[in-house]
C-alpha cells in the first residue's frame, strides 16, 4: 500500500498524524524495552541463587513444553488440515468449522475440568475401580494428568487451530497441477503429501507453530495449577512470594530472549522455505474419497479434538453450573462478570482508536521509521503476559514515585499510587499485550480501499480528519468490529497480566476461576469457567463459518 503524498504535511515538521503514530509506538514499546534495559543492569543477590538453582529448571521446562507442543499442534492440525482439504468423507464439511472452536476453550480452564474428572476421586477412576473391583491405588496404573505431560497434551488440544487454519489456507491455494504431476511421476496421495503439498505448506505450517509455541510460553494457569516451574510461574513467584522486583526483571528479560528467538527463527524458516507454484485449479475440487475403514479413521482424528478440546470439557462445566447453580450463579458471578465486561469493552474501544490512528497515519506517511516503531509497538502480542505486566509496573511506579515526592517536597501531602494497581495500568498492559490484534485487522481493511479513493476525497478539498471520518470509516465498518471483538475476546481470557497488575480486591472471571482452582473449588470457578469458554466462541464461530464457505466444490 503506497503511502500517499497530499498537501496538508508541513514543509519541514512532521504533521499532526505522523507524530501521533511515533508517540503511540514508542509508548507501547516501553514495556518491552525496560525489561530489555535490565540485561545491562547488576544482578542482585536473589538473581545469582535463582540462577543456580531454579533457572536451569525453567529453562528445561519451558523447552519440554515447546518440543512437545510443537510435535502435539503439528500432528492434529497438519494432518485434521489435510483431510478436511483434500479428501472426501462423512461430516467433512462439518468439521471444516468445527475443528477451530477449541481455540475459545483457554488451556488453563480445560487443566481444571479434566483434573477434576481424571483425579483419583473423580469419575473415571471411580468407575474403574468399580469395574474392576479395584481397592487401592497401587492396584492399577493411571496417566496422571497434573503433569508435563497433561500439560503438553492439553496445549496441544487447545492450541493446534493455529496450525489447522493456516495449513488448511495453504493446502486449498495449492494447484491441482502440481499434484496431479507426482500422481503421474507414479506417487500415491500420502507419498504426495509428504513429498509435494507438505514442502508446499512449509512457511504457513511454520507460522502457525510459532503462534502455538508463543501462546505456550504466555501460560500461568495450566502450569501453575499442574505444579510445573516455569518462566511465568517463576516471574509471579519472584515478585510476589520473595518480594524481588529486579530478579523478576531479569526472568522477564530471560524469557523474553527466548520469544526473540522463536520469532527469528519462524521468520528464517519462512525466508528459507520458498516455493512457487501455478495458478492451476484448487486441490479442493479433487478430493480423494475415503470409504470404508479409512472413513471412520478420518472422522475420529478430525472428531477427537473437538471432542476432547471443546465438547467434552463445556458439557462438564455446563453440567456442573446446572447441578450447583446456587453456589454458582450467584451475585459474585454478577460482579466479576461486570468487572471482566467492562475491561474488555474498555480495552476493545481504545486498541481500536489507537490502530486506527496508527494504521492511518502509515497510510499518509509510511517512513522507514514509522513502520519501523509500529513494528515494534506489534511485537507485543508475542510477549507473554506476565513480561507485560512486569514492564508495565516498573515505569508506573516510578512515575508515581517521583509525583508523590514532588507533591511530598513542594506542598507537604503525599498523593500515594496514581497509576501503580489501578485500572489505568491494567487497561495499558492490556494495550501493549493485544493492539497488535486489532491493528492487523484494521490494516488489512484500509489495504482494501484504493489510494485513488483518498486522491478523490483531496480533490473535493477535504482534510485527512475529513476523509477519515467521512469516507473511510463507513468502509472499515466491518474490520472495526472484528478488531474490536478479538480483543474483547483476548481479553476476557488474559490471566497472568490480570493477576499482576489488577487493583487490590478487584478480580475478573479469570483471576477466580484461577483462585477457585488453585483452592480445589472447581465447582464454584464452574461458572465463570464456561462464560469464558462461551464468550470466546464468539469470533471462533464468526471466523469458522466464513473458513467453512470457501474451498467448497
């Protein structure tokens, strides 16, 4: 999208949009860059005995989860993507939508239900032992689910339609040419796959796994409740347990060195996986029809994870909030509703102004420099939570510091926190976390309208303000919504920022269906567990239908 040269920018001063997209930018960047600044700072005591005793343990943790999670996403998204894309069989059209909806079922709430119902006391193991007349634990053996394993395996559940999506985009744009051509080199439909629409698939396969292995790192709830030491565990524990704001810097810093790096390396292995191919038909309108016993396999592998990752866990909390709807849907229920509400509503509004801004202004004057620190400002989607959080507490109170020593100096009162633990610094963190979200929707629907569209409105004599309001904004009626929708979303489910940064006694769904699980009250977190999981269906369902019309014979 060129950037457009109109008449109202000064000869030698940056205009009024160019200087609001840099002033953006550079203040959603301070987070990360605070916690970047403290690699460059002396170490405290607290850091050295971390360093030698629990870093290691994160570091081999956060690798296990990452290697097993990227296997985890890659076998159920890569091979649901290609049954649902090429090939033929009962319900294919079906789970085409239906395999994105445990995206909306965040991994720390399907932790809670399945723990509750695999437990020792739970149902399953209450059958069996009933079953088989077993009496004590050490009669038989059961997969214990408060493990790196479950955790892998409940990532993997929650995590692979980022994989799915982009895998299945990739297979429907490949050309029916160039399989056909190894069909006739003497390849079956696996030995094509593996050998010619896989390599094909290679970049989108590449940046779904990426976004998995991020979210994966970003999680508090699952591994805290599964008792498995991590970077994030380890960040809420430093700073709220031993009270070491510096220490819980500099495992912010650590584990931000390890996104730096998983994006670099998604990127290379993009850049370095380059294929071209023809503009032949879609593999779509050459399905290979699966009968018999390869029917019923493809169904189970695309029906087991919406089963497991969706179904199975919201039938139990809904069953659960019915049983017990007393307890459960109760006045705190009304309250923290509303709190989460709010925020999201809140965040959603002002990351959709400041993209559009931002993303306008790129339109009038796309500078290196601009794009550069909007490039930037975006990294913060891919940083987890709890670094947002911590690069969010430590210039907040210090700006409250020094206004309270000022105010202490000059008129003898202290003015207390200002900022620190209020609203204001949670919605902020909330900014730098997701307006990456909502200006990349916004962007792809100003990439839409054609700069001859804004030549016109100039012509007319109308300002930038003007042509905003008036010409451009009843087109993004659609990008704006959705933009603000998926933040709404992202934000109903955040928990580690929410946990750090929230105001004193001011809680969210999310942060009690945390304190409910973490004291084995998993009937009472039943309810706002399932208004989280139904609230991000929302978009899920949205996003699913539009998938589910396109690629279809």
């Amino acid at each position: 999208m060129r950037s457009l040269n109109i008449p109202w920018k000064a000869a030698h001063w940056p205009d009024g949009w160019t200087v609001s997209v840099a002033l953006i930018a550079l203040v959603m960047l301070l987070p990360v860059a605070i916690i970047l600044a403290s690699l460059f700072t002396n170490s405290s005591d607290a850091w050295g005995h971390l360093a030698a005793t629990v870093l290691p343990e994160y570091v081999r943790n956060s690798l296990v989860l990452m290697v097993g999670v990227g296997l985890g996403v890659l076998a159920i998204g890569v091979s649901t993507a290609w049954l649902v894309s090429t090939c033929q069989f009962w319900g294919r059209r079906w789970f085409e939508w239906l395999l994105l909806l445990p995206l909306a079922a965040p991994a720390y709430i399907l932790a809670y239900v399945y723990t509750d119902t695999l437990e020792y006391f739970g149902p399953v193991q209450t059958a069996l032992r009933g079953l088989f007349s077993w009496q004590r634990a050490t009669d038989y053996w059961f997969p214990n689910i408060r493990s790196v394993g479950g955790a892998i395996l409940l990532f993997s559940l929650t995590l692979y339609p980022y994989v799915y999506l982009l895998a299945r985009v990739a297979f429907l744009e490949q050309s029916t040419a160039t399989l056909e051509a190894s069909r006739s080199l003497g390849c079956g439909p696996w030995r094509s796959f593996r050998a010619v629409a896989l390599p094909l698939a290679r970049p989108a396969i590449a940046a779904g796994t990426a976004l998995a292995l991020m979210e994966t790192l970003n999680d508090f709830g699952t591994v805290a409740y599964f008792s498995v030491p991590t970077f994030t565990t380890g960040i809420y524990r430093t700073w709220f347990g031993m009270g070491d704001r510096p220490a819980a810097v500099q495992l912010s810093a650590v584990l931000l060195l390890f996104i730096f790096a998983l994006v670099v390396l998604e990127q290379r292995s993009r850049r370095q996986a380059r294929y071209y191919q023809g503009m032949g038909r879609s593999v779509s309108q050459a399905r290979h029809e699966l009968r018999g016993l390869r029917a019923v396999g493809a169904w189970l592998a695309c029906a087991a994870p919406v089963l497991l990752g969706l179904v199975i866990p919201t039938g139990l909390l809904l069953a659960m909030t019915v049983r017990n709807a007393e307890a459960t849907l109760n006045g705190d229920f009304v309250v923290l509703g509303f709190n989460s509400l709010v925020l999201a509503v809140l965040a959603a509004v002002l990351a959709v102004l400041l993209a559009l801004v931002m993303a306008y202004g790129l339109r009038l004057n796309g500078t290196s420099f601009l794009r550069m620190t909007v490039q930037g400002a975006n990294l913060g989607y891919a940083v987890p939570g709890a670094v947002i959080a911590v690069g969010t507490l430590i210039p907040l109170a210090g700006f409250d510091n020094a206004i309270d020593a000022w105010m202490r100096q000059t008129f003898g009162f202290s003015t207390g926190l200002l900022l620190s633990g209020t609203i204001i610094a949670l919605l902020f963190a909330y900014l730098v976390r997701f307006l990456a979200v909502s200006f990349g929707a916004i962007e792809a629907g100003l990439g839409k309208i054609k700069p001859s569209i804004d030549d016109a409105a100039r012509s007319l004599g109308q300002t930038p303000n003007q042509t905003l309001m008036k010409v451009h904004r009843p087109l993004l009626g659609s990008s704006l919504l959705t933009a603000a929708m998926l933040v709404f979303v992202d934000v109903m489910k955040e928990l580690p920022a929410t946990l750090i940064v929230r105001p004193f006694n001011f809680d969210t769904l999310a942060v009690r269906v945390y304190q409910y699980a973490a004291d084995e009250r998993l009937i009472e977190a039943s309810a706002p567990a399932l208004a989280i999981v139904v609230v991000g269906l929302l978009p899920v369902l949205w996003l699913s239908r539009q998938i589910a019309n396109e690629g279809n014979p």
